[in-house]
C-alpha cells in the first residue's frame, strides 16, 4: 500500500497543526498549476473558430454549464465556477494520479470527505439563505399521509445527513480499488516474469484503460450529485 | 467493483502483515491535517483563479460568437428581406412592362386597321370615280355612235341609190327620204 503513502517532502507547522508539503500536497498544486495553464494555453487566441484545444476548453466549460441548466436551471448559473472548480479538480488529480509513480490525492478518504462535506455545508447554507427556515420543509415531502410522516421526516434527515459519507466514500473507493487492483496487477507481471507475465500486462492495459474512464467518471458523478444536491437547495421539491 | 474491493482487501491484509504497519495509510489520523490544510489552499485558490479569470474568458469568447452568429443570422434575415423586395420590384416592372408592350401593340394593331380602312375607302372611291368616268365615256361614245348611224345609213342609201339608180343622188335628198 506505499503508493497511497503520505511522504512529507517539506515539513512544515503551523499554530502547532501539521501542514507539512506532502506528496498529496504536491499533486493537489499541480492540479492548481495545470488546469489554468491548460485554459490559457488554449483560450490564448480566442479564435472565433476553435482550434482543438479552445474547443476542449470550450466543451468543458458548456458541458458543466449545460449540467447544471439541465438539474438546477438558470438559477444555478450563479454556482457556476464552483461546480466547476470542484468538476476540474476531481478530474484532474483523478487523471494524475493513473500516470505510474503518482500519487493519486482522491485515493484518500479525508480528502473526497472534505470535499463532500464542503459541498454539503455550502449546500445547505444556500438552502437556508434561499428559503430561511422553509428549507426545513425539505424533510416533510408533500403528499405523504400524515401519519407516516414521522418516519419519513427521519428518513429524510438520516438520507441528507448521510449525503457527505455516500458522497465521498464512492468517489474515495473508486479511487483507491481501481489503484490498488493496477498495483496488484503491476506486481503479477513483474512476479510471473518474462514467460508467464504477459497475461497480467495484457490485462493491465485494459484495465488502465478501464481506469480512465473510471477517472472521468467519478469526477462527473461527484458533480451531477452535487448538481442534485443544489436542485434541491435552490428549487426544494419544485422540480 | 466487487472484484475490485475484494482484491484491495486481500492486498490491505497482506500489506498490511508484510510491512508491519498499521493498516491502511488513508486511515492514519496524523496524515489528516497536512492533507486537508493543502487541499482548502489549493481548493480556494484554483476557485478564484478559474472564477476571476478563466472562466470570464471562456464566456466571453462563447458569448462573443454567439453574438456574432446571431448578427450572422439577422444580416441573412435582412439581405433576404432585401432579395424579396428586389424580386417583388422586378416582378412588378416585368408585369408592367407586358402590359404595356400589350397596350403599344394593340395601338399599332388599331392604328394600321384604322390606316388601311382608310387606304380602302380611298381606292374604293377612287375606283368608283374611275368607274363612274368610263360610264360616262361609253355613254357618250354610245350616244356618238348613235348619232353617227344615221350619216352612215344615209351614205349608205345614197351609195346604194347612187348605184342602183346609175345616177348621182344628193345626200340631202337621201336624208329627207329616210327619215
């Protein structure tokens, strides 16, 4: 397991807390230092007809923007760069973390944890700045007879107090198992040798293929939810 | 991905035994504050690079032909506008020009007939003055010829007389014994 290892490049303290620069640190900057770079690189001519990376660029941009007018509507444009830096940023230490000898930040459960729990607080403070305390009625669906609605009224608090752990832990296993299975693999074909290891690298080629769709993916349902999550806030039940 | 966890587990179990560490280095506490001290920086940073900037950008350019498109479009609109009109215009002249080249040919038509009516009447009445004059001349003639028979008749008789009788006879006698 040393490849999910934190190796601290630079330890550093800050009011007695550890804040060293670690290898996940180390990857987290670089996501910091990539996407931007990757956008100015491509936005540099703003052709009125794109070239193949401003129309990346522009693909990523309307695909986030089209996601959230499809869930949310117009009125969770104004949430727009958030959902985009959290779609960008998920993707790209996902993506990172597949080129061999990387360390991939989303493996670690405090990180998408944090995350989720980001999401959640933001979420549920646009819902009380939206709706003040009528976003509580989020918890008593309409139409429910009423006396099922004690039990409904719980199961709803337990589904929106969970949101953060289903939401970081799918995104934290995903992760890891699909590292941890390249990493089982990586070893079956230098263990089996020249003669026996071509089955497990045959394998491993499909599978680190496998893996970029999953890394694609779990950046894309990390979102959609966080989509849904905001429907919720912003238009409660209207939709 | 149940294959997957199942597989992850089995390496946990044997990482875990082979290295003698303490599980999984994801549930280590003392990798936590490090971890989540980075991830708020870099998070909040690459916020505000991509919502101040990047993203600005990128919407203007979309924004921009979008804009472009519509001008595009709406400039189409016009020249078509303009197209139909021309058409229309063209139509209308042609219309009026037919009409007109008509309303000239069936002048030209009328005034021709009205022409050679008139050219017919005045050969007609020329005609008939020439007629009427060669009527009259072959009256006359007639009429001359007419008088003229009695002088032949009676010079006739006289030469006839004359020659019956052996003797000359005086046309005015052979005039007075004739009529």
């Amino acid at each position: 397991m040393e490849q999910f290892e934190i190796k601290r490049i630079i330890p550093l303290e800050l009011f007695g807390w550890d804040i060293s620069f670690t290898n996940a640190s180390l990857f987290m900057v670089l996501a910091v230092v990539l996407i931007p770079l990757f956008y100015l690189f491509a936005m540099n001519r703003r052709a009125l007809v794109p070239g193949r990376l401003q129309s990346i660029a522009e693909l990523s941009y309307e695909f986030i923007a089209n996601m959230i007018k499809d869930i949310v509507g117009e009125g969770g444009m104004k949430y727009f760069p958030w959902i985009f830096t959290i779609f960008m940023f998920i993707l790209t230490v996902n993506m990172l973390g597949l080129l061999p000898y990387s360390f991939t930040v989303t493996s670690h459960i405090i990180v998408t944890f944090a995350l989720a729990a980001m999401v959640w607080l933001v979420i549920t403070a646009i819902g009380f700045m939206n709706h003040g305390p009528g976003f509580l009625k989020l918890f008593v669906p309409s139409g429910v007879p009423f006396w099922l609605l004690p039990i409904i009224v719980v199961i709803e608090l337990i589904s929106y107090l969970i949101r953060p752990i289903s939401h970081s832990v799918r995104l934290f296993a995903n992760m890891m198992a699909g590292h941890a299975m390249l990493k089982v693999f990586a070893g079956f074909v230098v263990g089996l040798g020249v003669l026996g290891g071509w089955a497990p690298l045959v394998f491993l080629v499909g599978f680190t293929g496998l893996e970029l769709v999953v890394a694609f993916l779990q950046a894309f349902i990390f979102t959609v939810l966080t989509c849904i999550y905001l429907n919720d806030a912003v238009n409660m039940h209207e939709h | 991905m149940i294959a997957a966890v199942s597989a992850l587990v089995v390496a946990a179990a044997a990482a875990a035994h082979g290295e003698g560490s303490s599980g999984l280095p994801q549930l280590n506490p003392a990798n936590f504050a490090p971890q989540l001290f980075w991830l708020a920086v870099s998070f909040v940073i690459l916020y505000l690079i991509l919502s101040r900037s990047t993203l600005p950008r990128i919407g203007e350019v979309l924004e921009e032909r979008r804009d472009r498109v519509q001008r595009d479009l709406d400039a189409a609109e016009r020249f078509k506008g303009e197209t139909d009109s021309a058409l229309a215009a063209y139509e209308k002249a042609l219309a009026d020009a037919r009409q007109k080249a008509s309303s000239m040919a069936k002048d030209v038509r009328d005034r021709l007939a009205a022409d050679t009516e008139a050219e017919r009447n005045r050969v007609e009445s020329e005609l008939a003055a020439k007629i009427s004059e060669a009527e009259a001349r072959i009256a006359a003639t007639k009429s001359k010829a007419l008088a003229s028979v009695d002088d032949i008749a009676a010079e006739t008789a006289t030469a006839v007389v004359g020659k019956l009788l052996g003797e000359d006879v005086s046309p005015a006698e052979v005039k007075n014994a004739l009529q």
